[in-house]
C-alpha cells in the first residue's frame, strides 16, 4: 500500500478509494475490512455471485471507525481504440 501511495505521489496522483470484491457475500464491509481501512479512503466493494458482478456499494469510515454507506455514481464510458 504504501509503495502504491508513494508512486501516486510521484506521478502527482491521488489516491481516493480501495476497490475490492466479496466473493458469494454482500457488498457490506467485514470486521477485517474495518479493522484494516484507513478514514481518508472510499472502499468500493463488489459483490460477486457464482462469477457475477451482483451489487455494487461504497463505504467511508466515520469518526468512531465505522463504516457508512457513501454515495456514488458509475459514470458510463468506451475504450477508443488506440490507431
């Protein structure tokens, strides 16, 4: 994580959120997700349902280190190919 932050900081990049999948469980955070998040981040999980993307949710740390559902959009988008 930390050699990710560093090469978002040396490309002037900023990192604003963690993406990862549950795989046959909901998009809701786990004890180990709480425990290893940091507050300054989104945590974009992914419920996957035998190899299905099911539901999409995003959550943000509040002050007493729980999570809480934070509001997002997907925005649509196409991939040019390159000529």
């Amino acid at each position: 994580m930390m050699l990710i932050q560093k090469s978002g900081r040396d490309r002037n990049l900023d990192i604003i959120g963690i993406y990862h999948s549950h795989p046959d469980c909901e998009a809701v955070p786990s004890e180990c997700d709480r425990l290893a998040a940091w507050s300054q981040y989104s945590y974009l999980i992914v419920s996957v349902r035998q190899g299905v993307a099911q539901d999409c949710l995003c959550w943000t740390l509040d002050e007493e280190d729980q999570f809480q559902r934070e509001p997002f959009q997907l925005e649509p988008f196409t991939v040019q190919p390159s000529t």
